[in-house]
C-alpha cells in the first residue's frame, strides 16, 4: 500500500518567491507532501536536480470563438489544451463571448457545449460583455459572477465587439458591487477607423500596413482612457496585451497614484516587431497580424524592463489561431484583401512558456521566481484560481512541470500540437521545453502527448482578491 500515487524525487522547486530542494509527494492529484526521503510511491519520477514549476496558467486564449467575419479558428477545446499541455501549461481561461443581442447566458451555455468533454487540462471562462442592456447589467452579470464567471473582458475597439466610454462605466461599476475583475482591450477606434480609410484611399492595402493604424498612440489614449473611466467607478483592472512605452507610462502613473491597474504582456511584444509583419506588401505579414501589433526594438525592449522590474503581473499568450493556408483563416477574404479584413490574432499557448523560461529565466532577466508568478501564481490570484492553482504547496492541485534546459533546438512549427500551420517564431533557437507536465498528478506529456480528452475540469473561479481600485479620500456622494 502506497501513501503517494506519484512522488517526484531530488525537484528544484520553483514557487513564486522561493527555489528549494524537494521530493514531491502527489496523491488524488493533489500535492500532499514536501521533503526529503518521502515514502516509495506507486510511481516514481526522478527529477534529478531539475528545475520544477507549477504548471502555466494561461489567463488569455481564444479557442473556437465564433468571430462573425467569415473567419474560423483553427483549435478547438481539444487542440487549443492538447497544445497547451504539450508547452507546460496546465490551465487556460479562453472567452464565453457575448454577441451583440445575445444573452450573456445563451453565450456562456453555447461556450460550454463547444467544450464539452475536449478538454486535457483544467479551464475556466472570462466573459466578453459586448451588449450591457439593463438585463444584463441588473440580472445576467451578476448571477454569472456569483457562479464563479468572475472576471470579463471589454473592448473599446472592434465594431462586433466596443463599447462606449457610458457603457463602459456602467459595466466596470457592476465589476465593482460584485467584485469581478475586468480586463481592458485599449485601443481607440476612431483614431484606427480614420487612419484605416486614409491608408487603404492611398493603396496602402497590404499586412504591413496594420501596424501603420493602430499606432502606439492610440493605445496610449484608450489606457489613459481605461485608467480614468476605472478611478472614476473605483475598480482596479487589468490592461491586457500592453505593447509598448507609451501604454506602460499610463498604467505606470496609475500605479504610482496608488490605484490597482494590473498590466498584461505577451511574448509577441518581447519577439515580434512591426517588420514581423512584411517590409514588403507580400501577404506572408497576415501571420503576425494581431492587435495592438508588435512595435520595434525599442519597445520590445520597454517590455523586457517591466518584466524585469516587476511591472507587468502577468505573461499570458493570446493564442488566438487562424491558419495560413487554406481558406478560413488569415486567407477567409483571399490573398489580395485589405488589411482591416484579414483575422486579427497568432497562436502562441504552447510556446509562451519555452520562450520566457528560455529568453527570461536562462538569459538571467528575470529569476526563476519572477517567472512563476508572471506565468501561473499571479494568474491564479487575479482570476480566482489561487491557491488550489498557482503554486507548489500542500493542498494544491498537482499541476507541475519538469524542465529539460541547456539542451538548444530550433523551434519549428512541426514540434507543435495547436492546430495552425505556423508558428511566428519559426526558426528561433531556444535552450528550455517542458521535459514533463502533470495535470492533476497525471502526466499529459512526457515529449509524447498523453493526455486525454474530457480528463479537463470546469473551474469555477471564486472572488479576485482586490475588490477597490484604492481606498477614496473622499467617497463620491453616490
Ligand atoms: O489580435 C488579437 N489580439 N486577437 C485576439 C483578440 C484580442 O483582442 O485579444
Ligand atoms: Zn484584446
Ligand atoms: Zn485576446
């Protein structure tokens, strides 16, 4: 009779503010003991020395989201998790996404169906309120919250999908009585709807010319935007996908103002530049067409120091996968379409963590701690998932990944398992993969996938942590 399931013997254990010598006792797929000369289990694992993280914890992806625009993305619940567990993520919040006119309900229902039992990994749901009628504000979001759909994008950009400054009051104040968390898309539409129509009247119609529309500024306006409208209602929030300097300068006077505006940051922003998207006006630039797009070196470079100091709380992907080839993905309009019409999003949940742990960790930009908590230990905590997800300690599910370093390959799109046809970082040579990933005590990849599909549980996520964006001097009169 064996008091373990599973024991992984001599880890270099990573949690967000320590690295420590361990054997890892799992049972029911929790971790049930840490120390040394742990009793023989039923399986036994050698990490020799080996580094061990809890698993990532991706808090943006877009799988099987409907998109309205003739365009399909390419993976599923299956593909999308099968993908992410190959890459050492072992949870993923993906979007119930409100159509304009749909019930919040009838969206959150249709995203469980198109779940069902894909799932490899465990997952949860962000909402993505498009339609803030008075039912939803009053009855729909509510209820949903008090579910445990407790966090919800908005976007101020994408006629499918923005909102009004009023509209964006009225939601971000629901997020305040309830306790959600709200996540910010920061982009002006106007200023990118009026650079459009003159770029595309002056023929510049190619991939290259996306970057050209959604300049840092208009990232910059919507932050300071999305900062002003959250101090009014008194909320924090989290500024997704950050580009650059300028949106960075924004959130980082919010915060020296004391109020809670969290940051997100992708690896496109670390190893993509505006020349990703073509210096010529060949198509092949659709492929790292995502928004807000990738800047230059410069500002790659702004997002490596938040990184480094502590600025960013979360490194997320925002895999959002359309294929290449064939005719309904980054192609759904045909070769010769404009830019506006060409599907907005790159793949990316397998390799967000080899690429930080890589380019991160082993360049010594940032320490080993510093990436538990951007990759996974954050995560939970702003999304509701803390401490059963996130962190290495007793009572956690046994979500963890070995690491196999020192070991340099070039990445190719043939080592992935998403269901896209490309990787925009195709050719980059990196030193760290996933050796192994447990998803609840069970080994879902081993440099072979093992998962299974439906083995992935709904999480249901419980209240974030800071429910005011700071404590008012004076309270508004309201
Ligand atoms: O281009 C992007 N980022 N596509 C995904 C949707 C979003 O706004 O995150
Ligand atoms: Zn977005
Ligand atoms: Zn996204």
């Amino acid at each position: 009779m064996h008091s373990f399931d599973t024991v992984i013997r001599n880890a270099r254990v990573v949690t967000a503010a320590d690295v420590f010598a361990s054997d890892i006792g799992i049972h029911e797929g929790r971790i049930v003991a840490l120390g040394f000369d742990l009793p023989t289990g039923r399986n036994e694992i050698d990490a020799a020395g080996r580094h061990v993280t809890p698993g990532g914890i991706d808090g943006h992806v877009h799988f099987d989201q409907p998109t309205g625009d003739g365009s399909v993305m390419a993976d599923d619940f299956f593909s999308g998790t099968a993908s992410a567990a190959c890459g050492g993520t072992t949870t993923v919040i993906p979007f119930a996404c409100q159509q304009k006119g749909q019930s919040l309900r009838a969206a959150v229902d249709d995203y469980h169906r198109r779940a069902a039992d894909k799932p490899v990994i465990d997952y949860a749901f962000h909402l993505i309120v498009t339609d803030p009628t008075p039912e939803i504000l009053h009855h729909e979001l509510p209820a949903l919250i008090a579910e445990g759909y407790t966090s919800f994008k908005l976007y101020m950009t994408y006629d499918a999908l923005k909102l009004d400054d009023r509209q964006i009051l009225e939601t971000l104040s629901v997020a305040r009585r309830e306790g959600a968390m709200v996540m910010l898309h920061a982009e002006n539409s106007d200023c990118i709807a009026w650079l459009t129509e003159r770029l595309l009247a002056a023929g510049h119609t190619a991939p290259r010319y996306h970057a050209y529309s959604r300049p840092m500024l208009v990232e910059r306006e919507a932050t300071h935007r999305a900062i002003a409208l959250a101090e009014l209602v008194d909320v924090p929030i989290v500024i997704v996908h950050v580009s650059g300097r300028e949106a960075v300068e924004q959130i980082r006077w919010a915060q020296g103002q004391g109020l809670k505006v969290y940051a997100e940051t992708c690896p496109q922003y670390l190893f993509l530049t505006a020349d990703s998207l073509g210096c010529d006006d060949s198509f092949e630039g659709a492929k790292c067409i995502c928004s807000p797009p990738p800047r230059d070196a410069a500002n790659q470079r702004v997002i490596w120091d938040g990184l480094e100091n502590g600025f960013f709380e979360l490194f997320s992907s925002d895999h959002a996968p359309f294929r290449y080839g064939g005719s309904d993905g980054k192609r759904a309009h045909g070769e010769d379409a404009s830019f506006d019409r060409i599907a907005n999003g790159i793949p990316g949940v397998e390799t967000r963590m080899a690429l930080l742990w890589s380019e991160g960790v082993r360049t010594g930009r940032i320490t080993a701690q510093s990436f538990v908590a951007l990759t996974s230990t954050n995560v939970a905590k702003l999304y509701g998932l803390y401490p059963r997800k996130g962190s290495i300690a007793i009572g956690a599910d046994a979500d963890l990944v070995i690491w196999d370093e020192g070991r340099p390959f070039q990445l190719d799109n043939d080592r992935l398992h998403h269901n896209v046809d490309y990787t925009p970082y195709a050719g980059m040579r990196l030193s760290a993969w996933p050796a192994l990933t447990l998803s609840r005590g069970e080994v879902v990849w081993d440099g072979e996938f093992r998962g299974r599909a439906g083995w992935g549980r709904f999480l249901p996520g419980a209240l974030p942590l800071p429910a005011r964006i700071r404590r008012r001097d004076t309270e508004l009169p309201l």
